[in-house]
C-alpha cells in the first residue's frame, strides 16, 4: 500500500497539481491538508478512482483523505474540546489501518491566544492517540505538524528559535506523541539533514534550499512493523505555482 500525506495551500488553486501527481504516482491514499474553502472536487477525483472524505471550513484550514481503496469515516473532529469548529482532523479506516489527518495549528504569533491553541491541540492529539494505542487500533498519523522536531529538520535553526514550529514547549510535546510508542517513519530511512518538506515562497528559499521538514508520518507499532520505505518527493514544490510543502510518501507491506 502506498500511502502520501501533501499540504496543497488550496485545493482549488492546486487541483491540477494534486491530478496531475495522482496519476503520475498513483499512490492507493492520498491525505491532503489546508484546503481552504467549502468546496471540495469530490466528483472530479471520483473520475481518477479516488473517493474522498473530508472535513472542510469556509476559507481556511480542511483536511481530506482520498482512496482508491474502500474507506470508512470514523471522525471528523479531534475529541476533547467540543467548541473547537477549525477543521483540521479526521479519522478513517483503510485496510485495517486507522489513517489520522491532521493539520496542525501554526501557532504564531507565541505571545498570544493561537500558541496556546496549539499547545492545547497537542494535548488532545496524544490523548486521542494514547487512546487508540490502548484499544489496539493501528493506525498512521500523517499531515502537516506544523513541528520542526529537531535542528537537522530546519536550515537555520537560529532564524527559527523563537519560532512556535520550534519552540522547545512545541518539540517536547511532539517527542511525547513518540513515547507513546510511535515511530517518525521518515527517520528509519534517512538521519540526514537538510531532508525538508517546505520551503517559503519568499526569499528564494526553494531554489536556495532553505526549508523546513514539518510534514510527517508517525505510525503505531503494527504499521511500523508493515514499513517499507518513506521519502519526500520534492519535485511537486518545482511546479510553476506550487504549494510551499511537498508531499511525503510512505509505502506499506500488504
């Protein structure tokens, strides 16, 4: 199984991105965040053999999970906080594999009310994943962290300090959803540096390389043990307009 996690900043702008990967790459699963609007092409990505579930808001955020392969939705919102309406979770199943798609809150500006957002989303995101490690439910959670989780996952970890994707309150939270048991996949194949998996519009930060790995898959035991490999596919953030992030895929053992 072939599964791909890809920030698109706009499905509406990044449609015949996203069609023209699917085919090239025909993965089985493709989770896509930041989708930016009520609007989702559902129909369209039907006639490429994917169906789709999804979580959408006017305008901002949205998450959506497509399959060529049968998918049931299991949630639509991270449990824990009943007056938060962003949508950025979902939850389906798969192959018998829970497959979680997150966006996760940027965070910034630290000083204020979005930080704390953040950090509180953390939270109830190692809940909910505490929870189904103890129900025994394997699963894959994958997207945009927004969580830069080590110095050799950014190039210049000094600009990013004060940054809330680097802030050590935001790294300890994202090493805690690791000791629950999960493994970073990107991490069993490449311990390099300057691996990235978003590079700033501006700047010339992707020509230069300048970026940041804040994309990632982290998988529960029974799916780590399914790994085959993982890697970032740069070459979508090459396109003419692209998205800033580029999507990671992983390929799992049926």
């Amino acid at each position: 199984m072939k599964v791909a996690t890809w920030n698109v900043n706009s499905i509406r702008a990044r449609f015949d991105h996203v069609k023209s990967w699917l085919e090239k790459n025909a993965p089985d699963v493709l989770m896509i965040q930041e989708l930016k609007g009520l609007d989702f092409p559902e129909m369209e990505f039907a006639a490429l053999g994917y169906k789709s579930v999804f979580a959408a808001q006017k305008a901002y955020n949205g998450v959506a999970t497509l399959s060529r392969l049968p998918q049931e939705a299991n949630e639509n919102k991270l449990p824990g906080d009943e007056s938060d309406e962003q949508a950025r979770y979902l939850e389906t199943t798969i192959g018998g594999i829970r497959f979680i798609n997150i966006y996760l809150p940027n965070g910034n500006p630290v000083d204020g009310d979005k930080f704390a957002y953040k950090l509180s989303w953390m939270d109830r995101l190692k809940a909910r994943l505490a929870d189904l490690r103890a129900e025994g439910v394997p699963f894959a959670v994958a997207g945009d962290f927004n969580v830069i989780p080590e110095e050799r996952d950014c190039h210049d970890p000094q600009a990013w300090a004060g940054d809330a994707l680097f802030r050590i309150e935001t790294r300890r939270k994202f090493r805690a959803l690791l000791h629950l048991g999960l493994t970073d996949a990107f991490r069993v194949f490449d311990g390099a540096g300057g691996r990235y998996t978003y590079w700033d519009y501006q700047g010339g930060a992707w020509p230069a390389n300048r970026g940041i790995r804040i994309d990632h898959f982290l998988l529960s035991p029974p799916v780590t043990d399914r790994l085959l490999s993982c890697a970032i596919d740069a070459e979508p953030r090459g396109m003419d307009k692209a998205s800033d992030h580029t999507p990671v895929v992983i390929e799992l053992r049926d």
